[in-house]
C-alpha cells in the first residue's frame, strides 16, 4: 500500500515562490501525470516528494507515514531524473543493478533484475557499456531501468521517455504502463506532452505557474476544464473562446448565435473545442483565413466576429482561405468560463 | 593560417623553452652518467650501486614515501571533502590550510627543528609541564625513529595541501546530480564517498599523487634540516656526490636512477587509476 499524500506543501526559492500550497492525493497504484509548461514547477514537486528538495512548508505522507523529515533513501521510492544522473563510471548493467547491489540482494537476483528491466527498455545488448558511449535516449533508457529494477512501492518519474523518437516512445509508453500496472506500483510521471499524459494517465494534475490547476481523469480534463489555462493547454489545437453576452434568465447570445447557459449576471466566455464544430445551415459566420491539411482532418483557422476561431473539419471537404462557412457547435459540447475568475461556471 | 597547423604552431613557444631547459641539461645528465673517457659504460652506476650508504638511502627515501604519503591521501581526502561540505568560510579555511604550500622546503624543515632540537618549543613544553627535568636531544642517533617520526611530521604539514587543493578542485566537478541519484537508490554517506566521489575523482587522485610521490622521490632539504646525516636519502647523496665529492659522473647516475623510479611509480599510479573509455564524467 502506498499511498501519497501531499499537504498544504509550498516551497520558496529565495524570494521566487516555485510552489503555493499544493494539495494531492495520489491513490495506492494510481497513475498519476503531472502536466504543464516548462518552469511550472513540476520537477520541485516531484523532488520534495523524493526528498531531494525540503519544502518550505507542507508535509508529504506515503503509505500512511510522514516522510518530510526521512532521507531519500527510506522513503520506498525510486526516482528517474529529468537529467538522467546515469553514473559515467559504471557500466550499464552496473547503472541498472546500483540500487539493488546497496540492498545487498544475492548476484543472481541482480543479474535477474537487470537483465528482466534491460529487456523492456531494449537496451540488454548495452549492458557492458559504459554511459559515455550511450546516447541520449538510451542513457534516459538506462535511467529508467535503473528505476524498475528496484521493484519499488513507488516510482517517480521526471519526463522518462523526453529524450526517445517518436515511435519508440510510444512502444515504451505502452510498456512502462504495462510493467507499473502489473507490478501495482504507484506512479507520479511528469511530461509535458499532452497525448503522453491522456494515453498513460488515471488521472492528469495540470500544473500552472507553482499551482495544481485541476487533478481530474484524462477525459474530465479534455471534456471540462477547471480553467481557461486548462483549456487552452490541453487540447492540440486549443479550445475556441468567444464573449458571451447575458441575454436574461440562462439565455446568452454569442457572436450573433442564442445558447441557453448558466444563470449569471455577467458576462462570461463561451468555449468550444474545435474538433466540436462542424458545417451546418445555421451558426456561426466564419471567414477562413488560413487552412492547414492535416491528413485525417483539416484544421481551418477562420475570423469570428473578430476573434481567432479554428475548426477541426473533414479533409474531403474543400475549403480555401477567404471562404464563408457555417459552423455549428455539437450539442453539449459548449463550456463557459468566467473571464475574472478564469474559473469553469457550469 | 590554416586550422590544422595553428596549434603546433601555438604550442611552438613552450616546446622550444622545454628543450632548451629541459631536454638540453637532461642530455647533458645521461651523457654523464653513462659516459666516461672511454666512450659509453656503466661504471657511474655500477660505482653509486655498490657504494655502502646507497641500500639504507634508497630504502629512508621508500620508507619515507611509504609511512607519508598514504597519511598525506587520507587526510587530504578528508579535509578536502570536509571542504567541499561547508556552506559558509570555505575559502578562508582553504587558504588557511595551504600556508604551508606557501613556504619552502628548507624553511620548514628549519621551523620544525626549532619545535625539535634540544632547545625547541616541545622541550621548553616538556620541562614547563613537568615531564621532564631536563631538555632531551630528541633527534640525536640513539633516537632514529625520533627523527623519523620528525621528518614524517614535516612531510606531512608541507605537502598535504598540494593534494588538498588538487582533490578539492576535482570534487567540484563532481555534478550533484550523482549524489542525488546514489541517494535515493539507497547509498549511505560512506558508500557515496566509496561508489561516486573515489571513482569519479580518478583523474584528480591520478594527477595529485604522482606530483605527491614524485616529490616524495626528491625529498631533501627538510630531511636535511632535520635529520642531517642521520637520515641519508637519495637527493641527499646526489648533492653530497656533486658537491662534496665532486664527482658529477655518480650525480647524474643517481640522478637517473631517481627518474626512473618516478616513471616507473607514474606508470603505476597511471595505471591503478586508468578510467575505462566512455566511463568519463
Ligand atoms: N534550485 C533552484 N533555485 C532557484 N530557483 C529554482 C531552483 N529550482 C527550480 N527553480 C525555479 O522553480 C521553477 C520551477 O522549476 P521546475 O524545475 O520545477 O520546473 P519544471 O516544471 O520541472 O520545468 P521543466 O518542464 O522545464 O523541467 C522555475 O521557475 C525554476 O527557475
Ligand atoms: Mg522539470
């Protein structure tokens, strides 16, 4: 059982607050992603979880202890580093079976360990190699193996596979989570690409300058952002938002169009996801202005009413900058926003 | 100038005062050592290895090595990842720790027989404290491992912070990021220092103990200053062959002899400390 609990954790860095109070709770064998931009403070948290960095103020719980005041070491956690921290002295099989030679575990179990995590990395033919003559992608491989082969309760993660081509990456995303499922481990994996988070997540924690914006399953992040920045950050391209207008008693009028939506007295912003929108009789007038082939789709770019509005359409469709189309929103797809809050109102 | 040429050619000033000042006079000494007035021959060294007092200084100048710079590892390891470890007043304890390094081998030969001979500062301490009625000679002949001890003591004030400096210099290029790692992959703070610092440090350890042991080789004006013709170490009989003996044919010979011994214990250390290819930091 290893639950991780995070509370009330902030952490300054001089005068810069990396972290405000961060509240989590990260459920036995869940696999949880952390996702935001660069700088947002993920690898901080990941290292006060792993006890590489002291909060400032907060606790961090795993499997019902308190482990701010522990080493590392005695936390029940392995660690993969976002700069991988292969040793240069020691050869890759040496790398891989570090943890488990300061266990004191028997040489066979080693060897067995190694060789088993070395093979889903696809790096056992790099055992006798030394890091200075691996790659990137296959020392970020090393790293993670090393990680694995401790068979930990609980496995943090600092961006694994960055370094590793595209198809490669893919094949070990589905290994990775194979592996952790199988072996019940508790997972906090850090990325900062989206299709990484959505396909491996149970649940995604968007991360906004030093803030857990929301924790919520991949599909609830896509479908109902908690906040404008969720939006627009998750979403490849990101949600549409336009001013919506009060027009009384739930009804509000949207670049010319009439939506029913929440009872608010102001105003608020309509958003739409741009794979929600199709071509119809009736909608919103769209001038395309640029349009982007994709192969399945055709992702047009169009002026709504004076804002930046795209659309995700049919690829048999033909379209061509400076056409009027008609676009219409799914039903139910439309979310609102508050543009003082940034907050979601439903 | 074409690229691949410009660096012998920067490299040119250096090689030319090298063989000038170096390889020349080097030539000079071999063509002493080995030549005699009848063309190339042993007999400097057959004459410098035969003489009696070449067994007992060559074995002084090992033993010296030998109980000095192991002591002079240790502890530069020690200070230097005590060093490393503090936050505030590095600098001031680091330069602190290398005066030594500041002062010549004679003098502090000379500073530690005041704190020695018959009259020093540990004889007026002895007699102040009551251990003693009367000032001992403690570096008289009837006490060899007196003067030993001494000479060991000086050896060790000298030249430690050589090292020092070297070790303290190579732990900082160590990235964090190793110790991190070995952190949380359960290594202690005695195994961080076995499994990470040692290993990493081999380019450092390599390059402070041949300069140590190379030193070691040519101690003299300290032995001098302590231990006079108690203790007779190889430098010594070098100087005591040109200059009281006038015999510059049995210098050089010795002379060549100390420098194989140097090469011979640089192709070892070399050797003990090679770091394996791509198993650089
Ligand atoms: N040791 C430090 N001292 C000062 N500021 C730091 C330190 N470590 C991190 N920061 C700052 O804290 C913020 C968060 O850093 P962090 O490394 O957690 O970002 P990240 O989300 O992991 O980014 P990336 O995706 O680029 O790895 C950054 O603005 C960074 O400059
Ligand atoms: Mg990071």
């Amino acid at each position: 059982m290893a639950e991780i609990q995070i509370k009330n954790v902030a952490k300054n860095f001089g005068s810069y607050q990396a972290l405000h109070d961060i509240n989590l709770t990260i459920a036995d064998q869940e696999f949880m992603v952390l996702l935001g931009a660069s700088g947002c403070g993920k690898s901080t948290l990941l290292r006060i979880i792993a006890g590489l960095e002291t909060a400032t103020t907060g606790e961090v719980w795993i499997g019902g202890r308190r482990v701010d005041h522990l080493s590392p070491k005695d936390r029940g956690i392995s660690m993969v580093f976002q700069n991988y921290a292969v040793f240069p002295h020691l050869t890759v099989f040496e790398n891989i079976g570090f943890g488990l030679r300061m266990q004191k575990l028997p040489d066979d179990e080693v060897k067995r360990r190694v060789e088993r995590t070395a093979g889903l990395m696809h790096i056992e033919q790099l055992l006798k190699r030394y890091s200075g003559e691996l790659s990137g992608g296959q020392r970020q491989r090393v790293a993670v193996a090393r990680a694995l082969a401790m068979e930990p309760d609980v496995i943090l993660m600092d961006e694994p596979l960055s370094n590793l081509d595209a198809l490669l990456r893919m094949e070990m995303r589905a290994e990775l989570k194979g592996v952790l499922a199988e072996s019940k481990t508790t997972a906090i994996y850090v990325t900062h690409d989206q299709v990484e988070a959505m396909s491996m997540a149970d649940r995604i924690s968007v991360m906004h300058q030093g803030k857990i914006v929301q924790a919520a399953s991949p599909i609830e992040v896509y479908r109902d952002p908690a906040a404008e920045f969720v939006a627009s950050f998750i979403g490849n391209p990101p949600m549409n938002f336009l001013p919506a207008k009060a027009a009384g008693s739930g009804r509000w009028t949207v670049a010319g169009q009439n939506f029913d939506g929440p009872a608010s007295g102001k105003d608020l912003k309509w958003a739409i996801r741009p794979e929600d929108l199709g071509i119809a009789d009736a909608g919103f007038g769209a001038r395309a202005k640029v349009v982007e082939p994709l192969g399945a789709h055709l992702l047009v770019t169009c002026d709504v009413d004076g804002h930046q509005f795209r659309a995700v359409l049919d690829s048999e469709l033909n379209v061509k900058p400076g056409d009027v189309l008609t676009l219409a929103p799914q039903e139910g797809r439309g979310r609102w926003f508050d543009p003082e809050t940034t907050l979601a109102v439903a | 100038m074409e690229a691949r040429l410009l660096p012998y050619f920067l490299i040119l000033p250096v090689t030319l005062f090298l063989c000038l000042f170096f390889l020349y006079p080097f030539v000079l000494v071999a063509q002493e050592a080995f030549g005699t007035e009848n063309g190339f021959s042993l007999d400097n060294f057959r004459e410098v290895v035969s003489y009696w007092k070449f067994p007992i200084s060559m074995k002084n100048t090992f033993l010296l090595a030998a109980a000095v710079v192991p002591i002079q590892l240790a502890l530069s390891l020690l200070m230097a990842t005590m060093v490393t470890k503090m936050q505030k007043g590095r600098d001031l304890v680091l330069y602190i720790w290398t005066i030594p390094l500041g002062i010549s081998d004679l003098a502090a030969g000379i500073i530690w027989l005041a704190i020695f001979e018959q009259s020093g500062f540990l004889n007026s301490m002895m007699v102040g404290l009551g251990v003693t009625d009367q000032p001992v000679s403690l570096l008289s002949y009837q006490t060899p491992w007196m003067v030993f001890l001494a000479i060991m003591l000086a050896e060790i004030w000298r030249a430690t912070a050589i090292m020092l400096v070297i070790l303290v210099a190579g732990i900082g290029l160590i990235p964090k990021e190793y110790y991190e790692a070995a952190d949380v992959f359960g290594a202690s703070r005695w195994k961080q220092f076995t499994r990470i610092t040692l290993p990493m440090l081999r380019p450092s350890l390599q390059t402070a103990l041949i300069l140590r042991v190379i030193l070691a080789f040519e101690v003299f004006a300290v032995v001098a200053a302590l231990g006079g013709t108690l203790f007779p170490v190889l430098m010594g009989e070098i100087y005591a062959y040109q200059f009281d003996l006038q015999n510059g044919g049995a210098a050089a010979a010795l002379a060549i002899i100390v420098l194989i011994i140097s090469i011979v214990f640089t192709l070892i250390i070399m050797r003990a400390l090679r770091v394996p290819k791509g198993a650089t930091i």
